[in-house]
C-alpha cells in the first residue's frame, strides 16, 4: 500500500541521522587502525607539556604555601629579635634559629634552608630561603623549587596593649558560637604572643579579656579596693529595696550565694566616662550588683525566695520586691536566678604580659544573660586606660605604645523582657528601666538609649587614640551592624562574620594588622 511505502518527515530525518552516524563511526574506525601509531605520538607530544603545566600549577601552590608560612614564621622571628638590642648579628642569627625551631616545628617542609641576619642602629633585617621538593615538575627536570622571604623590624618596636570585649551571652550558647569565639580568641593570642617562655611573655604585648553579657564581672577580689561602693552610700545602692538596705549586707545573709564580682554602672555622665572614683564623689564609685527577688507571680523572671512577711498588700508589686527579711537564712540552690541574675560570666582580666593567664580567660568564658554592649566597653576602656582602677595600661601620650579594643557582638542590645511588669525591664547594669538610669521607662526605649550610650562610649574611647575594632557575629539585624560600623575607628575595622569559621579568619586578620604596626617592612 502506497501509505505503507512513504515515510514520514520526522522517520526520514532520524534514518537520515542513522545513516550518517555510522558513516562517521566508520571512518574513524578506519583512521584509528591505519594511523594510531601516528595519533599516539603526537597525543603524547601533546600530554608532556600539558603535565608540565598542571605540574607547574600544583608545585606552584604548594611553594606559595611554605613562602607564606615562612614569611609568618620570620615576622614573629623578627619581633622576638627585635627585643635583642644588645646581640651581636650573629648571636640574633643562632636566637633566630632557635625561636624558629622552638615554635615553627610545622615548618618541616619549607624550614629555611639558609639565613642571613643584617642589624643597623635602627632596624633587624632577616632574610630566609627554603627549597621545596616538587612532585611533578620532576618530569621537566626541576627538582626544586627556591622560594626567598625578607622581613625588618625596628629594634625601638612599638609595644601593643589589646583588650578583647567579647559578647557571652546567652544566644552566643547556640551552634556552638562560644566554642568559636574561644578557638579565634586563641588563635589571636597565638598570633601576637607565639611560642612559650620569655618570649610569649615579652612586655611588649599585653592582652586583656572584658566578657559582658549584661553587666561585667570585675573580679570578686576587689573587695577593700576603695572604689566599690561598699557602704551603700549611692541612691544606686539601695534603689531596689528598703531604706538602708545594704547589697552587700544581703549577700552575706544568704547561705549559698556571695558576691561573684559583677557591678552596676555608674550613674550618668560617669557610665560613659573614664573619670576616676573617689570617695569624695559616691556616683563615681561602681556598686556591687544584686539583682532582687522579684514577686511571686509567673510573670516575673527572677523569683528566688519567698515574699512571705513583707507587709503589704497583696498586689503590691513593689513592697514585695523591696522586702529584705525574706533574704535571712535563704538558700538559692543553682539554677539562672539569683542575686548574679544576668551576670554569671566570668571575670575580665587586666591587661597582662603572660601568655597564660589570658588563655585561661579564654577558657573560662561562659554564655549566659541578656546583651547590655555598653556595659562591657564601658570597662574594656577602663582596663587599657592607665587610670584606677585597673592601672596596667600606659600612658595616653606614650607614642612606643599602640592600644587597641576589639568589640564583639552577636545581638542588639536588649532588657526588654520583663516589660509587662512594675520593673519595665529585666534587670541589668542599669538596674531596671523603672529606675529611669537610661532617661527612659520603657524597656524599648531604654535599649534605643543604650544604642545612644555605646555610641557615646566608642566616640570617647576613639577620642584617646584607642583604635576600636568592632566585629558582628552572626548577625542580621541592620542597625546594630550600623552601630557597630560606625563604632570602629574607620570602616576597614569594622567585621561582619556570618558563620564560626570565618570568626577565626577575622581575628586572624586583626591580629596580623596589628604585628604589621611594629615591622617596618
């Protein structure tokens, strides 16, 4: 049948296809027998430069890598040599070998191969090469790879004086945000102080810790210091409970509990201020915290103790709270509340040279309470400033002397919870919003104020010289970013890390920014 016989377009095309595929497979088939010996030398010709060139590529990298390692190990090299004034070149040569490999055993491949030293009345100048051994250029005949690093530093080095103000609050206990924050504030201590000895507790770099979450804790051993208010002469003191009601008093009454360190702010303009205490001024002075037993009521967040015995009526909020005898013989137990409510981080460290002492506040650090920034840069301030009452720091006008704070964060600020009770807040360096400390009532607009008090704390802090840094730490939130942009002492200072990895990488880069202050080249 004439249907039968005719084929469609669309069949027509593919036997058309067919056809020409096996025309094709055909003629290669014959090519690949009579010409494979001549396809296989140049498929050959062509492969020896093409392995040349991912060879080159490989060998390369892995050159780049111990270049920039040794450039690393000689920088630190070069800070250690430049507290040797008096040494001879060749005495800082075999100082040098031994720092290198004292602290830089990773560098087995790479280790310098040769090194020179050069010292002039001003300047140390190290140079160092290495051969690396290649893998695939090999087959070229290259067997090594010469990779050469020169670092100078100046024998009157500039010394660096950096406190870390580091957010441990209780959101930095999710994702394993704290055990980051801890890898990267070590890997920046490592960085400034390598190695062990005299070397990683050389003067030249001191280093000191302010966690904060709500308020600081400054130590309970400042007790007798003479700027605590330890006689509750400030309203701050006793602002929260019956008149003449002594804080410290109250922690002594109780069986499990004693002060742990932590301080309310001062009262205005002395919170964001780097004034002096003196016990001639009571407003100067930092009062010990205690956070009150709240009523018990659900709503309330901090309920620790019973009001029974208090004396008023039954809805009065305020003379619950206030009751002091219903502290007498009490027993906490553990648990979030308590007289430390919001502050149960652990103690800051003064600026110190030991390399060990800053590490164990590393490892000390704890992730609880709410964010309250100003609070803690109010204190990283106090502790690399040279005035009581931590008095490590150098003088403002020493030029040898570079300072610097890193401000972390991973929330806004915030007391906000608790709004719906008769505080307005929950409690916090500033006490509670009811109190009006922060020139607001309201929990909202007492955290727009503390924007307003870490604003005024970073201008003044810039305003001595102090290089700020300000990092966010997983953060989406737009303003505080902003905040903290504008908080740095130029834009380049300020870091946004969106995940714990990069954390490390930002310190790091900190780190190093801050050895390139004391090499010259």
């Amino acid at each position: 049948m004439r249907e039968c016989a005719e084929a469609s377009p669309a069949n027509a095309s593919t036997w058309e296809q067919a056809r020409m595929t096996g025309r094709l497979k055909g003629f290669f088939q014959s090519f690949a027998a009579e010409t494979r010996g001549a396809v296989m030398i140049v498929f050959a010709a062509a492969l020896i430069p093409l392995l040349v060139g991912v060879g080159l590529s490989v060998d390369y990298s892995r050159a780049l890598t111990v270049k920039q390692r040794l450039g690393q190990a000689l920088d630190a090299a070069a800070l250690a040599a430049g507290s040797w004034p008096d040494l001879t070149e060749t005495q800082i040569e075999t100082k040098v070998q031994e720092f290198l490999t004292a602290n830089y055993p990773s560098l087995i491949e790479g280790s310098p191969s040769s090194f020179s030293v050069t010292k002039t009345d001003e300047v140390i100048s190290i140079t160092a090469s290495s051969n690396v051994d290649t893998v695939f250029l090999k087959l070229a005949g290259i067997n090594q790879v010469d990779v050469t690093s020169f670092t100078e530093v100046a024998l009157k080095q500039k010394k660096i004086e950096l406190v870390m103000v580091l957010d441990n609050t209780g959101s930095m206990s999710w994702s394993g945000k704290i055990d980051a924050l801890r890898d990267a504030a070590t890997t920046m201590v490592e960085i400034l102080k390598p190695g062990s000895g005299s070397a990683a507790n050389s003067e030249d770099v001191k280093i000191g810790l302010v966690p904060f979450a709500a308020a600081v804790n400054i130590g309970a051993d400042k007790l007798g210091s003479g700027w605590l208010d330890e006689t509750a002469q400030t309203p701050i003191a006793t602002e929260d409970f019956q008149p003449g009601t002594n804080p410290l008093t109250l922690y002594g009454q109780i069986t499990d509990h004693n002060w742990n360190g932590c301080v309310r702010a001062r009262a205005a303009p002395y919170d964001t201020q780097d004034d002096p205490p003196s016990t001639g001024n009571p407003n100067t002075l930092w009062v010990p915290y205690f956070a009150p037993d709240e009523p018990d009521f659900y709503w309330y967040s901090n309920r620790y103790a019973s009001d029974n015995g208090y004396g008023g009526s039954y809805w009065d909020y305020d003379a619950r709270q206030r009751y002091a005898g219903k502290y007498v013989n009490l027993t906490i137990g553990s648990g979030s509340d308590g007289p430390d409510f919001n502050c149960k981080t652990s103690p800051l460290t003064p600026l110190t040279a030991t390399k060990s002492t800053i590490l164990l506040g590393i490892n000390q650090m704890i992730a609880s309470g709410n964010t309250v920034i100003p609070a803690g840069l109010a204190w990283g301030w106090r502790v690399i400033s040279p005035g009581i009452p931590f008095t490590e720091g150098a003088a403002y006008d020493d030029t040898d002397v570079v300072k610097a704070i890193i401000l972390l964060t991973d929330g806004e600020n915030m007391v906000s919870g608790g709004m719906g009770t008769h505080n307005r807040s929950q409690y916090s360096a500033y006490g509670y919003a009811r109190s009006g400390h922060l020139g607001a009532t309201s929990g909202w607009q007492a955290e727009e104020m503390l924007d307003s008090k870490t604003a005024q704390l970073c201008t003044n802090i810039k305003a001595q010289g102090i290089r700020l840094y300000t990092i966010t730490f997983q953060l989406s939130d737009g303003p505080i970013k902003d905040l903290m942009r504008d908080c740095a002492t130029e834009p380049a200072m300020y870091y946004d890390s969106p995940s714990n990895a990069e954390l490390e990488t930002v310190f790091e880069d900190i780190a190093k920014g801050l050895n390139d202050l004391r090499i010259s080249k």
